[in-house]
C-alpha cells in the first residue's frame, strides 16, 4: 500500500477509494486526481486487470489524465477514474452498478462518473438510480447522448488549427487525411472533411468499417500495417493508444499527426522524437477534449448540443496555443499542453489560497 502513496503523494493525487460488495459481485477503486478546478470527472471502467496492482496504478494513471484534459479545455471540472474488476462480457447486472452508484454518492460529488471502456450509457442508467453525479445518459434521459459527435467534431478543429501553423491556411481541401480506425469519432470526422473535399485514406481491423468508408465517402483503404507509412498530410489515429511508437514514428511520412484516439504516444519521450522530426503532434487530450466538453454540459444544467459545439469549437484556439508556446520554449507540443493545464491548476489554486487568506478562518 505505501507505493500507492509514494505514487499519489509524486504525481498529485488527492484520494483512492477502494470497495468491495460481495452481494452485488463488485470490487473495484476509484480514484480522485484533482478538484481544484472543481468536481473529478472520469469514467468507470470495466476490466480484467492482470493483477490488482496493475488495475489500481491504472486508474491512478487515468484520473490523472482526466485533469490535464478537463484543465485545457478551459472546463471547471478536476479529474478522477472509476474501475470495476472484472469482465464485462459476463459479470455485468443492475445490482453491481447500483453498488458502484453507492460508492459515488457516498463521496458526496467530489467524483462524476461516466461511461467508458467496457461500460455502457444503459450501466450509467442503473448508476443514476443510486446516485446524482453521474453524467453520459441517453439523450431521451434527458443526457448528453453519443459523445463521438462533438468529438468528431473537435479532432476537426484541431486539424485545422494544425493547417493554419503548417500550410498558412486552415482550409483543408485537397488536403490528404489517413485514418486509423474507421469508428464512430472517423466517422464524424470524415463528416466535416469531406465537405472541406480532404482526400481520405482509410483503415479498420473490421472488413465492414473498410467497404462502408470506401462505399459511402470514398475513402481509400489501405491494410492496418501500411497504414503508417502511407504518404499522407496529416495522420488521424482513431483506434487505440500506444501507437506512435520507436517502430511507428520512422514510418511516418505526414508533416502533422492530429486524432481522436486516446493515449496516442507510447511513452513521453515519442513526442519528444515527433517534435525531433519536426511532425506537428496535436496532443491527443487537446484534440479528443469534444467527448468531455459535451458531458460538462449535462451537469447541472439541461443539456444543449448547440452549446457544447461552440465549447468545443474553442480546441482551434487551444491548439494554436499549444503550437505557440511550443516554438517560443522550444519545447514538444506534448509538453507545451500539459503546461496550458498545469499552469491554469495553478493559477485558479492560488486565487483559492488567496481568497482564502483573505477571509480568515471561519
Ligand atoms: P470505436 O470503437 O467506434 O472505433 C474504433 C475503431 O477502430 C473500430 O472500428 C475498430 O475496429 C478500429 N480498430 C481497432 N483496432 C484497430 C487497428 N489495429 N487498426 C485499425 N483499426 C482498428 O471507438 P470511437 O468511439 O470511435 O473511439 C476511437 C478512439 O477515440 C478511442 O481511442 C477512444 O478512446 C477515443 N475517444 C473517443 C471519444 C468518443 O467520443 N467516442 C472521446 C474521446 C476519445
């Protein structure tokens, strides 16, 4: 347990909340980065860790990249994660969730929960029957609904932000565009390039994605692997994390890598290596910010997609921004997004104190 807290005390942790309830089948964490900007949003996901070590550092990890992410996208929210031991093939029910709903609640709001791997806006369902602070309902609940929409949306933004720096113009006709990953964010993103007339080329594990994206919008497929080393402008991962990598980068030939997927360098130093090549790296928590802005918008409020869009829209500005500071420090944009949202953390923490200090104590 005390690496646990060497952990947390290094990297800003406020809280790790662990439980088990034997009769609902639920054992799991959840974990609280940061609430200085205000109540720790994250999603509750659902897996087979390999042990329970790997499961408690992984939500320890994830809650803490919801803060830098709500934190750049100018959000009041902090950041927190949410995981469930097991198998979501097979352990779901309504009870394990409504547990899961108890442990929420009973941290009175500090923790927002939300869908993620392995969980589904109908589990957010059977939360909401024990708790207020959850958000991601179905929009006939009165929720947020499909998020990919909004974050389509922004990856959109972000790429254009990113042609602004390259090519002197945001318009991204004629421009080349290579997506892994042909699911719900490409597809709201090929939404938005092709009325720009981008050109798109296309991969999917799934056969079916593939024929739909060629057949619908004319995206040229490519194989999985060729996929990186496809002679493109901008490189659009929109599947899974890990992927710019010592074996993917020498691959690259785009001047920018600007996608949905989450968690898209290996280890920090990719980003370093990006940078070192001079490819533009539109950091992936900036540009995928559109999922998380449109659930900000369910909470407290009654929901409105108008409202999230013009949020979301804000990623130009934020991406310029990264860019900026990334040439005056000379530093990599990964580096340069992470100091937007640590220096806003900052900035709002001070006021705190000094408010604070002003008031005296109570
Ligand atoms: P999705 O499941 O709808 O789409 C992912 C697609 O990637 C699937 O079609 C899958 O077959 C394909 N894929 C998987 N492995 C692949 C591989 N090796 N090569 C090529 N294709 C592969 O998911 P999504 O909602 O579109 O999310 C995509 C990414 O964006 C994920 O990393 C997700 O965490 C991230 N993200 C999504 C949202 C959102 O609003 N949905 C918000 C923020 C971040």
């Amino acid at each position: 347990m005390s690496d646990y807290l060497e952990y947390m005390a290094k990297h800003g942790h406020e809280q790790l909340v662990l439980f088990a309830d034997e009769s609902a089948g639920l054992r799991g964490a959840i974990a609280i980065h940061d609430t200085t900007l205000g109540p720790a949003l994250g999603g509750c996901r659902m897996w087979t860790h390999p042990t329970e070590e790997a499961a408690i550092m992984d939500v320890l990890r994830l809650s803490r990249a919801m803060t830098y992410k709500s934190a750049a996208a100018g959000l009041n929210l902090g950041g927190g994660k949410a995981l469930i031991l097991g198998d979501p093939r097979k352990d779901r029910s309504e009870a394990l969730f409504r547990a899961l709903g108890r442990q929420v609640e009973a941290l009175g709001g500090r923790y927002v929960t939300t869908e993620d791997v392995g969980t589904t806006s109908s589990d957010m369902q059977h939360i909401a029957k024990e708790t207020r602070f959850v958000t991601g309902l179905p929009i006939e609940e009165g929720g947020s609904g499909d998020p990919s929409v909004v974050t389509g949306y922004g990856v959109y933004m972000a790429m254009k932000a990113c042609a602004q720096e390259v090519w002197g113009t945001d318009d991204l006709s004629g421009k080349t565009v290579a997506l892994q990953g042909l699911g719900k964010v490409a597809s709201n993103l090929i939404e938005h390039l092709k009325k720009e007339e981008a050109r798109l080329i296309g991969t999917d594990i799934s056969e079916e994605r593939v024929r739909w994206a060629a057949e619908t919008h004319g995206v040229r497929p490519v194989a999985p692997d060729d996929i990186f080393g496809v002679e493109t402008d901008i490189f659009a991962p929109c599947a899974l994390g890990g992927v710019l990598n010592d074996r993917t980068i020498p691959l690259l030939r785009c001047q920018v890598v600007c996608g949905g997927a989450n968690n898209q360098l290996l280890e920090d130093r990719h980003g370093e290596e990006l940078h070192r090549r001079g490819i533009l790296y539109a950091p992936d928590y900036i540009v995928n910010a559109g999922g998380v802005i449109n659930l900000s918008f369910e909470i407290g409020r009654p929901y409105s997609r108008e409202a999230a869009l013009r949020k979301t829209a804000e990623i130009y500005a934020t991406m310029a921004q990264v860019i900026a500071t990334s040439k005056q420090e000379k530093t990599p944009t990964s580096r340069a997004a992470d100091r937007l949202a640590e220096a806003r953390i900052a900035a709002v923490r001070d006021i705190r104190m000094r408010l604070g200090e002003a008031r005296g104590p109570r």
